[in-house]
C-alpha cells in the first residue's frame, strides 16, 4: 500500500520545516549574543578592576 502526499500535505511539511529552523537560528542567535555580552562583561570587570585598584602615586 502506497501512501501519496498530496500538494497540500507537502506544503504543510515544508512551512512546519520552515518554522523549526526559524526558531533554531534565533536560539542560536540569542545564545551567541549572551555570550558575546557575558564576555564583554568579564573583560570590562577584569580592566576596571586593574585599572582602579592600581596604585597611584598621588601628587
């Protein structure tokens, strides 16, 4: 027993596809974008840190 898709069933397929990899780039996108920023902020800590914790000699 043979079972077609029909014009229709194959549209819904491709939209359900459509939607899924939609989503997945924009949890990829919310990742990367989390990390750049969590990196950023350690960076800018590590600096502010070393820059206002360094001695001076005061004049």
């Amino acid at each position: 027993m043979k079972n077609e898709l029909k014009t229709q069933d194959i549209t819904a397929i491709i939209a359900q596809a459509n939607r899924e990899r939609i989503d997945a780039i924009g949890i990829l996108i919310v990742a990367g974008s989390r990390k750049a920023l969590a990196w950023t902020a350690r960076r800018a800590d590590r600096f502010l840190h070393a820059f206002l914790m360094s001695p001076v000699d005061p004049r």
